[in-house]
C-alpha cells in the first residue's frame, strides 16, 4: 500500500506522528507538505495529495488540518475520492467498511497524537465489505460521470 500523506499548519504535529507510525508498519508514504512553522493553505497539499490517489501514484491519502473538515472538502471534489473525516474509532470503520473510503481527513486540533493514531491504525486495517454497499458506491460513481463533465475515476 502507498499512501499520500499531507497537512497544512494545524495538522502539522499529527501528520509528523503519522509518517513514522506508517513507516513502522512498512508502509510507503510521500509526505506532500507542509513542513513545522510553516503556513499554508490546506487547498493546496490536499488537493495535490488527492489527486495522486486519482492518477494512481498512490492508493489512498491522508490528510489532516485543524477539524479535518477543510481537507475532505478539497479532495471530495476530485472524482473518485471519497474523503471521509473520522474523529472516532467507529467513524473510521465505518468508513471503510461501508464507504471504502480511500481518503482519511484528520482534525489536528480536535484529535490528541494517540486518538489519531487509533484512528489512522483501524482506518488502514479495515477492509470494504462490498455487498449492499458496492452499490451504492457505483450510484456515487454515476453521478461524478453525470456531474464531472464525463471524467470518471471509478477505478480507484
């Protein structure tokens, strides 16, 4: 798995604690900024982090800001992501079970290190149960086709 791996300046601390939890469980990340100290609008790094999991660089993304809000709106207006913000444990599940979510937005400063952490560890273990939801995914699908000018990023 190769994920994309961003934050503006609020999420900065959470995202520091990410790379080297994903790396201790031999995961392959870029990290797509920001770097400590420095300010940055949260439009930017997402939507460039998103959009490496569109062209297939990467196979999903996380993304943190200050509520993790700012972030998943970025990325949710690229076809074929679906961002989701989780602030729990069970948000994070759910968000995978029932939405194969291949974006996680993270609030940095709503979440501690250890509740992220948590979050990010079910949120990359859990698996998509398919089933009832695969359709509903497909019907998400049909309107980024009808609403996206005809993109289609329905692979990912």
């Amino acid at each position: 798995m190769k994920i994309a791996l961003a934050s503006d300046h609020a999420g900065f601390d959470l995202k520091a604690a990410i790379g080297p939890f994903l790396a201790g469980r031999g995961i392959d990340f870029t990290d797509f900024g920001s770097q400590a100290g420095e300010a940055v609008d949260y439009v930017d790094l997402g939507e460039a982090a998103a959009a490496s999991v569109v062209a297939g660089g990467h196979d999903r993304a996380i993304l943190v800001c200050g509520t993790g809000m700012g972030m998943s709106i970025v990325a949710n207006k690229l076809p074929g992501i679906r961002a989701t913000v989780c602030w729990n444990a069970y948000t994070a599940e759910m968000s995978r079970r029932h939405n194969d979510s291949n974006c996680l937005a993270l609030g940095g400063r709503v979440l501690t290190l250890d509740e992220g952490l948590a979050i990010v560890r079910i949120w990359l273990d859990t698996p998509f149960e398919g089933g009832r939801h695969q359709r509903r995914l497909d019907k998400i699908r049909a309107v980024e086709e009808r609403r996206c000018g005809g993109r289609n990023a329905a692979k990912i």
